[in-house]
C-alpha cells in the first residue's frame, strides 16, 4: 500500500489571494470556473470595461498605460507568494534576487494586503 505524501507547508502557507476572496465572500467556486475560461488579456480587458461603465464611461486622464507595469507586478508577486513555500523561492521563481523581491513586498505593500482580512473578521 502506498504512503500518503506528508505536504510541506512554507512561511507563505497562508497567502492565497483566493482563499483571501472567497472568505470575504467576494469570490465563489462557480465565479472561478467562469473566471478559469478565460484568457489573462480578456479579465483585465473587461476590469477595464467595467471600470470605464462605472465612472459614467469616462476614464479619460488615468494613466492606464503607465500603470499596467505596476498592476501587472503588483499580480506577479501575490501569485509567486501564494505558490511558493518562501520568499527565496518566490525570488527565484520569478527570477529576481531576494532583496529586490523584498523592495518590492514593501513597494506594493504585500503584507497589508493579507492582514486586512484579520481585521475585517474580528
């Protein structure tokens, strides 16, 4: 009879933007499944969309462009957190020395991000 593998669990067990989503009840499993159908280019082409229908379709002045290098970074970085066990594999695995990965936590304030759903379940 086969073992069953013991799963070894990192610093960065507790980061998924995920599990993050569901408890606050923002995402469910049915929103996933649609969600999974589609491309990257395609959510991030209708966010927009509805973020132009939402301010009356007048997004004129946001720098859209110039912030796609930081939102895209900004998605990067929860994702590499939430898939690795450490800060030094997230580092490797998207390719960047630990330190620069460190700058960038703090950059675009990682950590807040994860501790706003404490405070929102006490």
């Amino acid at each position: 009879m086969f073992k069953k593998k013991k799963k070894i669990y990192g610093k960065n067990k507790n980061y998924s933007v995920i599990n993050k989503l569901i408890s606050e009840e923002k995402i469910n499993d049915r929103f996933l499944i649609t969600l999974n159908q589609l491309s990257l280019e395609e959510v991030i082409a209708v966010k927009l969309e509805m973020a132009g229908k939402a301010s009356g379709g007048n997004i004129f002045g946001v720098p859209i462009w110039q912030s796609l290098r930081d939102i895209s970074r900004d998605a990067a970085l929860k994702f590499a957190m939430s898939a690795s066990r450490t800060k030094a594999d997230a580092a490797s695995f998207l390719g960047i020395s630990l330190f620069t990965l460190i700058n960038y936590l703090q950059r675009y304030e990682f950590k807040s991000y994860f501790e706003e759903k404490d405070e929102i379940s006490r």
